[in-house]
C-alpha cells in the first residue's frame, strides 16, 4: 500500500511539474516582448509575418 502510495505520488509530483513548467514559460513569453508588428517569422521553412 506504501508503494502504491509512494508511485501516485511521484506521478502528481511530475504531472505538477509539467504544469508548473509550462505556466512559467506562458508567462515569460507574455511579458518577454520578443514580437513586434512587422516582424518575420520562419517556423519549419514557412514564412510569415506577425500583425494584430
């Protein structure tokens, strides 16, 4: 039963890092400023241009 408990445990605690993780990188890209308008942006070869 400890064991159980024990692995449950492990798996929130990753799940919660995930979350956790991903939360913070959503901030740093919000308050981060790295676009502009007017900007290019090339993800996997495409190209394309950031505007509101």
């Amino acid at each position: 039963m400890l064991t159980s408990a024990g692995v449950v445990g492990a798996l929130l605690g990753l799940s919660a890092r995930t979350a956790l993780d991903n939360a913070f990188a959503g901030i740093q890209v919000a308050f981060a400023d790295g676009l502009h308008v007017g900007d290019v942006i090339v993800v996997n070869g495409q190209w394309g241009a950031s505007r509101r």
